[in-house]
C-alpha cells in the first residue's frame, strides 16, 4: 500500500522510514527538528531493505546514491544476507573499457557465502520453515503438491550429497535438462550448495542443442526425467537424453552419471530407456542420502551458472554468473519490482531453462522467502482459462509473464478471464520482448480490473536481472515503456559512432557502468565476451538493443538491432537456424529474418536456396522446418520458408537482410538504396515467389 509521504519545511520529502542524512545544524528542518542543507546529500540504500520506493523524488535520490557510489549502495543492501566473511572496504573492482585492458567486474571482494543457504537455511534458522515455499501446479489439471521451506531445505540437501557421492567438486559443471518440476529449481540449488556449476537447458532443446552445451562446459553429470508432459502430449525427455549423450560421446565427451526422475505422470520407468552403470533413478538414490548437508562457502566470485543464449554469429555462449553479486541484485530487484510482501503469492510463468526462470524463480523469489507457483503446463491446457483458475484456487497476488503469452490469451476473447475470480491480484508483469500497447491495455483492463501496475522489465540473460523497470506505484507508467532504470544501472542511448545522447534520442542502448550481476564473461571464451558485449562501443556494455528516450527520460525498447530476433520471448540467431537449414543436404544457401507475427512477436521468415536440380516442393518445406527442430528444437522451427533462386547480395557477397526483412513484410515499395546490390533483378524474382 501507498504510504503518504511528508514533506518538511526545508524542502525534504519526508516518506515514512527513509533515512535522509542531514547536515549542517544551521538550515532549520521543522518537522524532524534536524537541520537540514538545501537538498540531502546522501541517502541511505539500506532504507530499501525495509521499505519500498515512495515516489519519484525518492527513487532520484537513491538513484544517484546507486550510481555515483554503487560500492557503498550495494554493500549497505548485501547486509541482508549471510555471508560467512564480509566483504573488503574497497571491495568492488572493474575495468569496462577494452581500451584499458581486459574486461573485468568484481564485487565483494574477500567476501564468501553460499546461495542456497541464503535461499533456504537462513529462513528455516529466522523461523519460517514452515512457511509454504512451493506450490506446484502439474500441466494435468488437479496434481498439485506444494513444499516448505524446511522440506525444501531437506530435498536439496539430498541431492547436494548424491551430488558429492557422485564426485561433483566445487567449480565443475552439472547439465540440467529437466521439466518443471520442483526438482528442476531444487537440482539448481542443490548444485549451488556444493559450489558446483549449474547449466540448465531448457528442455523444448534437441538432443543436438543439448550435447553441444553439455561439451561446451564439460558436464560429467546429467540431471533429467523420463519424460514431460507439454499439453495433451507427452514427450519422452530421457529418449533425447540419451542421443545426447551419445552425440558427446562421439564428440569426445563422457557423460559419467545421469539421474533419472521418474515422471511417471508422462512417462513411467518401464517404458523409460535405462543404462545401467551410467543412469539411476532419482527417487531411489537421492531418498537414501541423509538430510543434512555442509554448504561449500564460495567466494563471491564463484561461478555460479552458465546459461546459453544466442548471439548474432557462431554457437551459443555461455553467459556466466557469479555468486554474490547476482545474490543481492536478483534479491533486490524481486523485491522492490515486485513489491513482494508477507502473504503474496507470485506467479511467474518462466521455465528454469530461460533466465527469467532463473532469477525470479529458482533465486529471487527464495532470497526473499516468497510463496511461489511452479507450472509445469502451458496457459491454454486444458482451456485458455487455466492460468486465472490457477489464480484464483491460490489467491496469486504477482502474476509474471511474457508479451506472447498475453498475446495468445487474449485471442480467445475475455470471457476467459471474467470466469474466474483474479481479484486477489496486485500486480502484474511483463518480460522476454517489448508489449504492444493493445496487449498492455488489454493485461490492464481485463486481467488487472485497472487496478493493478503493469512492470514491464527490460533486461537480459546477460544482465542476471531487471535493468530498466516501473517500480510499482512510484511513477506513472506508459503502454509499452519500460520506463526508468533500476538502482545502479546506467543506461545510455548512442548513436552508431558510439557517441551520448542527451535528452530526448533514439538509437543504440548501451550500459555505461557494471551492476553487481553484469555477466562476468562468455564460458571459455573471454575474448568472445570483450569483443562481444564491449567491442562495438568501446567503454560500454553493447546490448543488442535499440532504444528511445523520451521527453520525461523514459526509456521504449524498440527490439533487436543485431541478428538475433525473439520468438515467443525465446531469443534465437539467425545464424543458428540457417546452419540448421543448411544441414539439410538439399539447401545450398539460407537467410533468415524476422518478421511481425500477431501472436509470437516475432516469426522465422527464412530464404532458402536449393542445390541445383533439386525440386522445391511442400514436403521439402517440411523437411527443412524438420531439420531445425531436431537441431535446435521445436521451438525455433520457421514459420515461413520462401524458395530463393538467389538472395540479394552486394557485389562482396554479403547478403542483405534489410531487403529480406522488407520483402518478407511485403514492404518492397521501401526497400532504400538497392544501388549495392550485385543483381538489383533478384528483388523481383523473391517478390514474386512469395507464398509460393
Ligand atoms: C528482449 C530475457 C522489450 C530484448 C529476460 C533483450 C525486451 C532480449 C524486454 C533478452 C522488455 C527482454 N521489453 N524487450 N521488457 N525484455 N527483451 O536474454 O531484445 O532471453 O535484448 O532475456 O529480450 O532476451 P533474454
């Protein structure tokens, strides 16, 4: 709720809890009877750790606080949280400028602690082990179950030993390719326990996709489940698995140990494939382990996760994560975007194999002793009402979702919603790509009754948490805006030379200055991470993203300016489907681009050229979506294959997906300056195959 604030003679708001530091003895402040300067001079972070952002003036105070003295901000809010040694006095450290040297972030400095006590152990110790953790919704209607906190602490304390027995050690990788079950957020935090590295794979992922990343980061153990149920259909999880590791195996990597879940719901054990010596069952190994388990104390440094997401060229990367900093951003951002409150019951949609899932589910909503929703469906199963009876059976007050979700939902038309009983909600979210001002009104009106904020939150994989964000109630927002930035974050709009803008701009969206959960680098690959992310514009963090800000500073994420394009809020390279395409042994040449879809926010749109003599028929089409299904994974299979005699390229052969992008829009009447091209016939020859 909405605290009236005060405001003193001097000048000063005077918002309930918020420590102003005065100075000088001499100006008079009446209502506190402290004298006052003329504006306060430092404001104290750790008045966010009892209370919410009032308003604006509050949110500038603190801001410049974050930023001009982010080592002194950060530290005063890190003391929330155990750490099992403090930090040094000048504990954070960096050099983001490639001019100076290599990249570096470090925060907390001499610091150690362990995620996963501070998720679990520091609750149960205050008193709250039996406070509701988990409630899990299964994608079938009527299975549920839900956890405390103690149960919780007690089920990743055994996983944390098998994981030990196994020969896990502090610093080595563990892939984890599981459904939403609360194993998979449990799997995460038992891996942070030890100190080991999770890398999560989202398991709409081929077994291709996974093996790729399972070499990448050398992952002697495997943490999956039989099978998952998506929908109507079940989906034999352990089958893609196994060609998984069998992929690595060809490639030179053992898999030593797979855990197996027995979801016998989708797919029980007897008809599960089962390597013995290799594989055991989960249920079975990890009841035996005891329930107790020492936390490896890790430097805040410590790797955390690796989590892949795709660039514009080459494979994907593999961002990685620190401990403590990501701890205390991912915690703080939850909780003041969120405006989480003892009581609340938050929702967010995410799988754990994306990032969201990651930080505002696995950790944000534990650091904060939340009472969390896990759904293991999808919104429309069995009916497009499934989410708000999910809201209504157990009062969810934070509900966050992505755009496409949105999108999707409203298609079936309101009464969906109006059916079910979603007044227990306060707040509602938005993430994974930029919301239509329709979808936004329509998240407002019909789910929301116009009482709820909407936060739309701009960030990345790579940012570990929120960037640019509403804070509930303290500023009005905007349809489609994702409005201010968060404490500590430092955005700034360049245009192509690289140069600030001032005030009102439009151009490239960049990060002048490291927040506590800035990737640390690109898994064995610094050099990709430097030339990445801070090579394009030297002395700051390069985000992909174009951006403008408004008259009131307000920043509007206009998408994508790399090749990377976002599908259902799941962030796919061009270059990764084209590879797929070219896999295919009648594709001689593939572009793809993005294009509007209604529903998805973006579509696949790709071009393709046969090897001479080759017949371009339906079946064909079909193979090819094929082949980037079992390569990526269903989820990045194109929309539209357009039969391509020849793409347009300029004369040094570099094709040109400007005018693919606006043939496959059908706005060829705008194509710009074609003078490049090497075969300005080519335009016409695609415009006319469109469709066909
Ligand atoms: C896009 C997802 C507009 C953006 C958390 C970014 C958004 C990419 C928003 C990162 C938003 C994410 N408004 N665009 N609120 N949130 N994006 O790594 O293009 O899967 O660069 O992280 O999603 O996708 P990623």
């Amino acid at each position: 709720p909405q605290q009236q604030q005060r405001r003193g003679v001097c000048g000063n708001a005077h918002a309930p809890r918020l420590s102003l530091r005065h100075a000088p003895r001499s100006s008079r402040c009446a209502p506190c009877r402290v004298a006052a300067p003329e504006a306060p001079t430092t404001v104290s972070a750790s008045t966010l750790n009892t209370s919410f952002v009032q308003d604006k003036q509050q949110y500038e105070a603190l801001y410049k606080r974050s930023i001009e003295d982010p080592a002194g901000f950060w530290a005063e809010i890190a003391e929330q949280f155990h750490w099992e040694t403090k930090w040094e006095r000048d504990h954070m450290r960096y050099n983001f400028d490639v001019r100076a040297g290599p990249i570096s972030v470090e925060w907390f400095r001499g610091a150690t602690t362990n995620i996963a006590y501070n998720c679990l152990d520091r609750h149960v110790l205050a008193g709250r082990g039996d406070q509701t953790c988990f409630i899990w919704e299964g994608n079938d209607v009527g299975r549920e179950k839900s956890m405390t906190y103690a149960e919780a602490l007690d089920e990743v304390c055994k996983l944390a030993n098998w994981l030990r027995a196994a020969g896990v050690k502090k610093g080595d990788a563990v892939a984890v390719y599981m459904p939403m079950l609360l194993e998979l957020p449990l799997a995460m935090l038992a891996c942070a326990r030890i100190g080991a590295v999770h890398s999560v794979v989202f398991g709409g992922f081929s077994a291709e996709s996974l093996a790729q990343r399972m070499e990448d980061c050398k992952a002697k153990v495997l943490l999956t489940a039989s099978g998952v149920m998506r929908g109507p259909k079940s989906i034999d999880l352990k089958k893609i698995a196994d060609k998984a590791c069998k992929l690595s195996a060809e490639a030179g990597h053992t898999v030593e140990h797979v855990l197996v879940y027995e979801n016998d719901n989708a797919v029980p054990a007897a008809d599960c494939p089962f390597t013995p010596g290799r594989d055991r069952w989960w249920q079975s190994e990890v009841a035996a382990q005891p329930t107790t388990c020492a936390p490896e104390w890790v430097e805040a440094e410590h790797p955390l996760f690796l989590l892949y997401t795709s660039g514009s060229t080459g494979k994907p990367k593999g961002v990685l994560h620190s401990t403590g900093g990501y701890m205390v951003y991912a915690a703080t951002t939850m909780r003041h975007v969120f405006g989480l409150q003892q009581g609340d019951v938050y929702w967010c949609t995410a799988d754990c194999g994306w990032i969201t899932g990651h930080s505002y589910l696995a950790y944000g909503p534990l650091l904060n002793g939340t009472t969390q929703i896990v759904f293991e469906g999808v919104p429309t199963h069995p009916t497009p009402a499934r989410c708000w009876e999910v809201v209504a059976a157990h009062g969810v007050t934070q509900f966050y979702t992505a755009p496409t979700a949105i999108r999707s939902l409203m298609s079936f038309g309101d009464q969906w919603v109006s059916q079910c009983d979603t007044s227990s909600l306060k707040l509602l979210g938005s993430v994974g790509e930029p919301i239509n001002p329709e979808a936004w009104r329509w998240y407002h009106e019909v789910v929301g009754k116009g009482k709820c904020p909407i936060v739309d939150t701009w960030w990345q994989t790579e940012t570990g948490g929120h960037m640019i964000t509403p804070l509930p109630g303290a500023w009005p927002e905007k349809p489609g805006s994702a409005t201010l930035p968060f404490f500590g974050v430092r955005p700034v709009v360049l245009d192509e030379k690289g140069n600030e803008l001032q005030g009102e701009a439009e151009g490239i969206l960049a990060i002048s200055q490291p927040w506590p959960s800035t990737l640390r680098t690109v898994y064995g690959d610094h050099e990709r991470y430097q030339s990445n992310y801070f090579g394009p514009f030297p002395g700051y963090y390069f985000t992909g993203d174009g951006c403008r800000r408004d008259a009131d500073g307000y920043y509007w994420i206009t998408g994508r300016v790399d090749d990377v394009i976002n599908v259902s809020g799941h962030r796919i390279g061009t270059a990764e489907v084209e590879s797929a395409l070219v896999a295919h042994p009648a594709c001689a040449e593939a572009a793809v681009v993005g294009y509007d879809h209604p529903i998805k926010g973006q579509g696949i749109y790709a071009y393709v050229t046969l090897m001479a003599g080759v017949e371009a028929t339906k079946e064909l089409k079909k193979e090819l979506v094929g082949s980037v299904r079992s390569i990526i994974g269903a989820f990045a299979a194109p929309d539209v294959i357009h039969w391509a005699p020849g793409l347009p390229k300029t004369r040094s052969g570099k094709i040109m997906r400007r005018v693919l992008r606006k043939i496959a829009s059908k706005e060829e009447d705008q194509l710009g300056d074609t003078s490049t091209l090497a075969d300005p016939g080519v335009v016409a020859t695609l415009v006319e195959l469109r469709g066909k």
